[in-house]
C-alpha cells in the first residue's frame, strides 16, 4: 500500500539517532548525515521515531497517534505537529496542527525550517516555494534515504513519478535492502507496466518484512494491476492474517472483486472496512467505494442514495473534501448534463464550508471539479460555461506546478480540441486531432483521456502509438470511478485498427 487516496506531503528523517543530544542546535551545511530533530525530551524523540517507523510501514493512523503522543511530551517538538498536520484526516486538526509547526520555525536548527517550510508552503498552496525548500533539504542531507523515500513517496502522489524513480534509485544506492523504497520503486514499475521488475522488488519487501502486513498489501494491489485478480486476494488475504486490523487490506479485497465483476462481494468486504475504519475521513472513503459498485452494475439509484448520503454525513461531521468528493462522483455517472452540472455546483460549494481544509487539497479537488464541468458544459453545448470553466482551470494551472491541477488543465483542453475536432464531419485535417493529443498525453493517468487518445491516435494513422493506448486502457485495473465508467465498456468493444 502507498499513501495515495489524496496527496500527502512525505518528508520526514530518522535521523536523529538515540545517542545524538536531545537538543540539536543549528549545524552547518552536511554537518551530519541526517537531519537533527529539536526537542528537550527523549520520551518525546522516542515517540517522533516510532511515528516514523510505523508510517514507513504504512500503519497510517497509528503514527498519528505516536506523534500526538510527541507533541504531548514535547508542545515545542514542531516536526510531529508538522506530520500531523499532513497525515491527519481530521481538517480542524490538520489547521491546528500546521498553525504549531508554523510558529515553531524560529527555533529550529536549518533542516527543520525547510521541512517544516516545504509542508506549509504546499499545503498554503505555494507548491513552487514547496519544491524549492524540498530541493534544498535534499542538497542539506544528501546520505539520508529516508528523506529521498520521503520526498519521492509525495512526489508519485503528485504524478511526479519520473522524479519519485531518480530519488527512489538514490535511497536504495545508500541502502539498497531499504524496505520503503523498495516498495514505493515497485509502484513505480507497476505504473510503468514494468511487472516482472515490481514483482522482483515485492518478493525482496516480502523477505525484509516477514512479520509486516504492508508487503503483502502492496503486492496485492499490484497484482491486480496487473490483472492476477487471485493472486491479489490471495496476498491481502495474507495481510490480514499477519494483522487483522490492517483495514487498507480489507479495502483492498473489496476493490479487487468490483474489478472482477463480482460486485455483492465486494460490498460485504466494503461493510466490514466501513465497520472496522480508523477514521471518520476512511469510512467515509471507503463508502464510496462501495457506492462505486452499484454504478458498476448500472443501478444508478442505488448508488445516487449511497453517494447522497456520504455528502450529507460528510457536511454533518464537517468533512468538506469528502462532501465535495461524493458530489463529484455523483455528476461523474449521471447521463443528464444538467442534474450533472447541479451536483458540480454542490461539490464546489463544499470546498468553501469552512476554512479548514488545506488550499492544496481545496485546489486540487477544485480542478477535478472544473474539468468535468468544462466537459459536461460543453457536452450539453453551453459553450460559455464550458469556456468559463476551462479559463478558470487554465489560470489555476498556469499559477501552479502542482501536477494534479495540471492534468485536470491537459485532459480538459483535450477533450474540448477533440469534441471540436469530432463535429466536423467533413474533416479531414490532422491538426485539430493533433493539437488534441497534445494535451491528451499529458493526462495519460485518466482513462477517459486515453480513450480519447485511442481515437486521436487513430485519426491521425499513429499504429504503434494507438496499439500502446488501447492494451494500457483495456488493461487499467485501478477501482476507480473513472475506470469504471470507461473500460468495462471499452473491453467489450472491438479495438481499433
């Protein structure tokens, strides 16, 4: 398992070893091979570590509590704050906790100030300042693999997967039996559709973790990547066995049986990860998971109920990314352009409840949004809402080098180029496909971009390219709304030639 439901800032150090002082003031430049952590107490250093060791190995609401532990020994220790400030689902937390990590920056030794700058600086929505001191505490601590892990894990949650592998490649070249990276290296093949080299790093995770249930997790979720539905049951079924609690695993059974077909299981594992969720944020996730089964059978008002009710329990509880979510799940399947564009109203309405949630998450989630009401605008041809929305998207994009924001740009862009491209039926010139795929391949992660791409590929006569499109798009197993509305149905259709 990878953090990847929404993107988490990951940077974090072991650094500080038991026997180091237990106030570490401000070194020079390489001074150490790892990042000095600032507290005055060993109980709550002690606490920081085992946070860190437990989210390495993806105990993911465990550590919160580690470092609330920390900061409860320690209220000055700024990195826990800063962690939980980026792990927690709790939106009135995460605002608590970033706001103490923020007036701690003065008394930090140099590391601390860029880890705790990067954190709030992408959060507050500064991504290029973000980068910047991620950068520059790399250049710091160039021995530590914990921090290449680190950044390279929130990188791929940024669709930053070809920078994550370089960092990745660095961590395992200090340490090439460290477990993370490895893991989070074998993600990156996986999406590549490099499966023999993620299968040879997962059978190495497995043998360093015996005792650990996130390699078989990991593997599981591979494995259905790759399309071996048994193989992935077979290894969460695995994870359990090592630790029962391990939610992530339950969820992961779920999620492999709505991809095979079988949606009433999938459902019962979805109930059991719903009754068992660590936080109110993962239950309320792993209800749309569930709801996602009943747009996978094609009843609707099913899953209309579920989301609806995700939406109003999210508003209740005041959890307004997963409130806005659900609203855009729900415009995501209706066949109706206007009932679809009245659920986008909701979902953007969601973001501006409170002030809570982060302006990276807001950000992030308010481009998905925009994309697919410049696509269903423009479907129900009101060309000025369409073009409204894309303008808006467009300056998000432009004032940002967070990837997410851009892809949802590319994949907007694309689609209105092909639509336009499409209604000419005479046409007969390649440029408007081709300006199409330019931004197309750009969101190559969507599948509906890449069954656009499939049909750009195939106007403009790109053989190799439209053979490549169509075996990524019919062999996408990820349990997603996207993939569910695109392709099943794709898989059934006759490939283009």
């Amino acid at each position: 398992m990878r953090r990847s439901m929404c993107a988490v800032l990951i940077v974090l150090v072991f650094g500080a070893c038991f026997s180091a002082p237990l106030y570490a003031h401000h070194l020079k430049l390489g001074a150490t091979d790892s990042m000095p952590v600032t507290t005055s107490s060993s109980e709550a250093r002690a606490l920081y570590e085992k946070g860190m060791q437990d989210y390495e190995n993806l105990y993911l609401e465990r550590c919160n509590d580690d470092w609330r532990a920390a900061v409860k020994a320690d209220p000055n220790l700024a990195v826990a704050w800063a962690w939980i400030a980026f792990n927690s689902g709790d939106p009135k937390e995460v605002s608590a906790a970033r706001e103490e990590a923020k007036a701690l920056v003065p008394k930090l030794t140099p590391g601390e100030q860029l880890m705790v700058g990067w954190i709030i600086k992408v959060q507050e929505g500064d991504f290029i300042g973000g980068i910047s001191s991620m950068n520059d505490l790399l250049e710091m601590y160039p021995k530590d693999k914990h921090l290449f892990y680190l950044a390279a894990n929130w990188l791929m949650a940024e669709n930053g997967d070809d920078q994550a592998q370089r960092l990745l490649e660095k961590a395992l070249a200090i340490d090439k039996d460290f477990p993370a990276a490895l893991n989070d290296l074998a993600y990156v093949d996986a999406r590549n559709r490099e499966f023999a080299k993620a299968f040879a790093a997962m059978d190495r995770y497995v043998a360093l973790l015996p005792t650990e249930p996130n390699p078989h997790d990991s593997y599981g979720e591979l494995l259905r990547m790759a399309g071996n539905f048994e193989g992935s049951l077979q290894h969460y079924r695995a994870a359990l066995k090592i630790d029962p609690d391990f939610v992530t695993s339950q969820v992961g059974l779920g999620d492999t049986y709505a991809l095979m077909g079988n949606q009433e299981q999938a459902r019962s594992e979805y109930d059991k990860a719903i009754r068992y969720a660590h936080t109110e944020a993962d239950r309320l996730d792993y209800i749309m998971q569930k709801a996602m089964t009943w747009v996978r059978d094609g009843k609707f008002d099913e899953a209309d109920k579920l989301f609806q009710a995700v939406a109003q329990t999210a508003h209740a509880k005041e959890q307004d990314l997963q409130e806005a979510q659900a609203y855009r799940h729900l415009a995501e399947y209706q066949i109706d352009d206007k009932a679809a564009l009245k659920y986008l109203h909701d979902a953007e309405e969601s973001l501006e409840h409170r002030s809570t949630i982060s302006k990276s998450d807001k950000d992030e989630e308010l481009s998905r949004i925009l994309r697919i009401r410049t696509v269903r605008a423009e479907h129900a041809r009101n060309s000025a809402l369409a073009d409204k929305s894309l303008k808006q998207l467009e300056a998000m994009a432009t004032g940002s080098r967070n990837r997410v924001i851009q892809s949802s740009y590319n994949g907007a862009a694309g689609t209105l180029l092909m639509d336009q491209a499409s209604l000419d039926s005479k046409n007969t010139d390649p440029k408007k496909f081709l300006e199409a795929i330019s931004y197309l391949e750009e969101d190559q992660d969507n599948p509906f971009t890449m069954e656009l791409l499939v049909q750009a590929y195939y106007q403009t006569n790109q053989s190799d390219k439209l053979a490549q499109a169509e075996a990524t798009l019919r062999g996408t197993n990820v349990p997603t709304m996207e993939q569910a509305l695109v392709v099943p149905a794709a898989r059934l259709r006759r490939p283009e030639m």
